[in-house]
C-alpha cells in the first residue's frame, strides 16, 4: 500500500507513445486522430457493477500492481492514461462490464513482474488508431458518453470506427484538482 501511495505522490508518469497524424476542429469539438504503439499491459476486467464503480474497484487494482504488489515486490512507476474499454447498448448507456488497461512502464516491457492479484492479467496488445477528443475535470460515466456521442456526431460519415466500444482514459491522480484531462477514443477500423 505505501508503494503504491508514494508512487502516486513521488513517481513520474510515463506517458503511452503516440503519434498524432491529424487534427480537426468541427462544431466545437476539438479531435485527433492518433496511432498507439502497441505493448504489454496489466489488465482488469469487471461485469455486473455501474461504470464510476467498476473503474474505482479496477483502477485500485492496477495501481496496487505498479506500487509493488507483484512477484518482484517491484514499485513500477505510473504510466497514463488509464484506459478503460467500455461496450455502448443501443441507447448508448454503458452496459455494466469495463476492462480497465495500464500500460506496463518501458522498463518493465520485456519481462512485466507477475501480479499477485489474481483478477490482473498481462495481455501483449497490438498498436491501434484512434479518434480522440479530450476534456477537464472529474470525469464520470456520463462525462465519457457525452463526449463519446459528440465526437461521434462530429466525425459522422466521414471516419470510420468502431461502434461496439470506445475508450475511457483517465491522465491524473484523484488528488489533482486542477488542470485535469480526459479523453473519448474511438477506435478506427
């Protein structure tokens, strides 16, 4: 716990690697399109439980995991975002099953620690592309389908991704109260 506490407080973020490939602006929202290197990432996924819940349970996991809560006892350092895949219903509500992703920090790359945890997994993940868009302040289930359905609404026809699910990313520490970011990724097809 104190690993985790003092990596939260002390460590440095590391930042997944992306390479921005277009930007646009339409009816007042602000968009990229990015590609994400692909890597090995800890994992945690929950069914059952309201979005803002599921992430709380998953997110505590996670950081437990890089704060030394592993078979090494090894304090990885904090990547960002913390990503999490959610599944739309036809109304666009959020159905209650999230898989919450962490970017495994590069040092710990080619050989990631084990999780003591055994509802963490490590899952080698291929590179992506996305549409994203970003926003402010403490987000919240509602947050992310806001401006999941305006990016959405923004591209329209013109881009295609897909419509099954999308990414909630979070870049801060709760205790940030200020300045903070928040993004909506639609992955492309």
């Amino acid at each position: 716990m104190f690993g985790m506490i003092r990596n939260a407080l002390f460590g440095t973020t590391e930042v997944w690697p992306c390479r921005v490939l277009s930007k646009g602006e339409k009816n007042d929202v602000v968009y990229e399109e990015r590609e994400y290197d692909g890597g090995k990432f800890a994992t945690v996924e929950l069914t059952g439980k309201p979005f803002d819940e599921a992430l709380r349970e998953a997110v505590l996991k996670l950081l437990k995991y890089v704060g030394g809560s592993n078979e090494q006892g090894a304090g990885m350092g904090m990547t960002a975002p913390v990503c999490t895949t959610v599944f739309p219903g036809d109304d666009g509500s959020l159905q209650q099953k999230v898989k919450v992703l962490l970017r495994i920090p590069s040092q710990f790359q080619a050989s990631p620690p084990l999780p003591s945890d055994e509802s963490i997994q490590i899952e080698d993940r291929e590179g992506m592309a996305v549409y994203s868009t970003h926003f402010g302040g403490y987000a919240k289930e509602v947050d992310y389908v806001n401006y999941a359905a305006k990016l959405s609404s923004t591209l329209g026809n013109e881009a295609t991704y897909h419509k099954d699910l999308y990414f909630c990313n979070g870049y801060d520490p709760p205790m940030k109260p200020y300045g903070r970011r928040n993004e909506v990724w639609l992955l492309k097809k």
